[in-house]
C-alpha cells in the first residue's frame, strides 16, 4: 500500500501544470523593459509553502504505514480466539456499531482484530523498606580505596574494665552476632555465643584479651600487693568469767573485715574479739585491700585445749575449814551478774539434792533427803539453767562433781 502511495504522488509531480495565465506575458514584458518585477520573498514564501505540502504529505503516510504494520503483527491466538466470537455477533455488526447502538472497535470485514486495553491498573510491587534489612554497615579499609566497599555487622562495643585484681569475677556480655573469644594469661581461651553473657575470673596476673572481631582489648590482671599478718594468744582468757579470744591484723592501712565460725564476736579496726562458749576450734579471717583495691586476706585457726563450762571446778572438800574449797559453785557465776538456776542430782535417779539461785550460796555436801554430808568419793551430777544466756551462748550447763576427803 505504501508503494502505490508512493507512486501517485511521484505521478502528481511529474503531470502538474501551473494554469495559464494570460498576464504573464505582460509582466515579463514590464521585467524587460525596467518595471520592478514581483519582490524576491514572495517567490521563496511560495517555494517554502509547496515543500511543506509535500514534506507533511510523506510524513502522514509513513506514520499511517508504521502504524499499519503493528496492527498486522498482533498475536495470531488473539485472532484465532477471536474469530469465533466476530462470527457469533456478525448479525449484530454492522457499519461499524454493535448490538445496542455504540461504535465498535472491531473491524468485521478485515483480517484483524484490534486487542482490547485492559483497563486493570498496573500492580506495582512496593520496594521494601530498609527498616526490614539488618543493621548493616558500609565499611572502607584505608588499603583498599576504589575497591568495593565490604558489608559487614555492626558491632556494639563492649562493656570491659580496663584491669581487675587476681581472682576477682566479673561478666562479659555479647549483644553481636559473633563469637567473642577470651584468652586468659595462661592461654585458656572461652568462648561467649552472640546474645549470652560469661563469668571470667584469673587466678592467674598478666593480660586478659578479648577479641570482639573487630579489635582485640586487653585487662590487666592485678596480684595484691599487700599482706596480711594475724597475730593471737592461744590461750583462752576468762574476762569476766566470759569465755575470750583476742585478733590483731597488720600489713595494711585500709579498712578489715573479720569472719569466724564463733558467732559472739565484736570488732573494732584491725581488732577481733570472739567469745566460743561451744567451740572446740576457732577460725578467723580478716579481708582487706591493697593500694590497688585488690582484696587480700589471711585466716588463722586456734584449737582450745577446753571447752567452757563456766569455770566450775571436777571436786570439792565439804570436811575442809576452807570456805573456797568447801563449797560447791561454777566460777563463773561468781564473776557474772546473770540469773541462773542451779541443781545438784543423782545419778542413779535424777532426784535433787540441793538447789539454789544464788552464786554465793554454793552447794556445801549436805544431802537434803537425809541431811547427811555425801560420802566421800561419790560423784554428783550438776545442771545449771541460764536465764538471760548472752549471745551464742547454750541455755544449759552441766558436769559432774565428786565429794573428796581433807
């Protein structure tokens, strides 16, 4: 079709005459003769005006061709659905309307059909926000500039002290997503998993290092600098008729703690005084710090060759003129302003002999079921009840004494 487009027009040019115009001769005459002829911008205005015509003619059927072809190259399953369809509604079609009346897009008598538009918007995927993505960062090593950058995790610092006393604990936690490896001065190593946290503890001195995978750190592991040094008598003093025990530290200016399995005790700075009523054994510990604030300690253990009884003697002599040694009373209550209740039983039945409630009337032999002195030689059981007992101090006393002879 565009070639005989083409050759009508090139026909056109080639068979077209301008009219004839009677006029023309006297115009040229008045050229010859000196008369102005027509001004020389009219003749290009009529040039420029034809070529026009002919340049939006060529334009229009190369546009009209183009268009043409695309329809020609639709999709041949589109024709084929189609065709059955155009056939169905060939009665209804006709100059260029359908059933009802509206213009139709379809072309009955051609070998094409128009496809139609689907008037569905087109669905756009969104793109997802880059709050969805881990938190990563864009990292540039100073090496490599004009290499492309490396992705990696961010790393959250770490919480570390920059030293630590020998076998001081203290926790490691790991916020990131990789593994943090700890490398104790004697070349252990101990792993944290990302979002856990770990004990560490040296009791080793030197350099703790910590490798977050960005950096390594080291802690320095301090050792004590000071020592302590406990100085007691081993012997039990009786102050007061109180069981007692005396502690002195040094080896440091700061502050001391104390510990003991003794649970009477009182301390005053680098002082301890304990008071074991029961205990056979006496343990005692003193804490303290360096100029470091390093913890330093010593412990000391005293054995006792006795345990405290309130002081009260195995025998006595009630035919002896000699009222310290004739009676019956523990030392102690004679040194002590405590209420107490004391009985002297038998043995063999548990019946009482004497009683009383005052430390200066001691138990003198005399046997208030029969009121004959005891004979010599015979053991008696004591029991003493405490009524107000000071602090870790037993509620009850008891032993046995044995009546002797001058």
């Amino acid at each position: 079709m565009k070639e005989n487009i083409e050759r009508i027009i090139k026909q056109q040019l080639e068979n077209y005459e301008l009219p004839y115009d009677g006029g023309a001769w006297e115009q040229f005459s008045k050229r010859l003769d000196g008369t102005p002829s027509t001004p020389f911008y009219r003749k290009w205005w009529f040039a420029a005006s034809i070529g026009t015509v002919l340049v939006s003619s060529a334009t229009y059927f190369a546009l009209t061709s183009t268009e043409s072809t695309d329809n020609r190259v639709a999709p041949k399953t589109e024709q084929v659905a189609s065709t059955q369809q155009e056939t169905s509604q060939s009665a209804y079609v006709k100059n260029g309307q359908n059933q009802n009346g509206s213009t139709s897009a379809t072309h009955v008598g051609g070998d094409y059909l128009e496809p139609e538009i689907d008037p569905t918007p087109l669905q756009v995927e969104a793109i997802p926000s880059i709050e969805n993505f881990p938190l990563i960062e864009l990292i540039s090593e100073p090496e490599t500039i004009g290499a492309e950058p490396e992705l990696r995790p961010r790393f959250v610092k770490l919480t570390l002290p920059s030293e630590i006393c020998l076998n001081e604990t203290f926790v490691i936690e790991n916020p990131n997503d990789v593994v943090v490896t700890v490398t104790y001065p004697n070349g252990r190593t101990k792993l944290i998993q990302p979002k856990q946290s770990a004990e560490i503890k040296s009791s080793k001195s030197g350099a703790i290092q910590v490798e977050t995978g960005r950096s390594t750190e080291l802690i320095t592991v301090n050792e004590a600098s000071a020592q302590l040094y406990i100085d007691v008598d081993a012997s039990l003093l009786y102050e007061n008729g109180i069981p007692t025990l005396k502690f002195d530290v040094s080896g440091t200016e700061q502050p001391v703690s104390w510990e003991s399995n003794v649970v009477a005790k009182t301390s005053e700075k680098n002082h301890l005084v304990v008071h074991p009523y029961t205990e056979r054994e006496v343990n005692v510990t003193a804490n303290s710090t360096d100029a470091n604030g390093c913890a330093v300690s010593e412990t000391k253990t005293v054995t006792l060759n006795e345990i405290y009884n309130l002081m009260a003697p195995t025998g006595f002599y009630p035919s002896s003129g000699d009222s310290r040694t004739n009676q019956f009373i523990p030392l102690a209550l004679t040194m002590r302003d405590t209420p107490f209740e004391m009985v002297i039983m038998d043995p063999n039945n548990m019946t009482v002999l004497y009683k009383t409630s005052d430390a200066s009337q001691g138990w003198n032999g005399i046997d208030s079921r029969t009121g004959q002195l005891v004979p010599t030689g015979s053991t008696w059981l004591w029991k003493v009840v405490m009524k107000k007992p000071l602090l870790g101090e037993p509620s009850e006393y008891k032993g046995l004494i044995t009546s002797r002879g001058k």
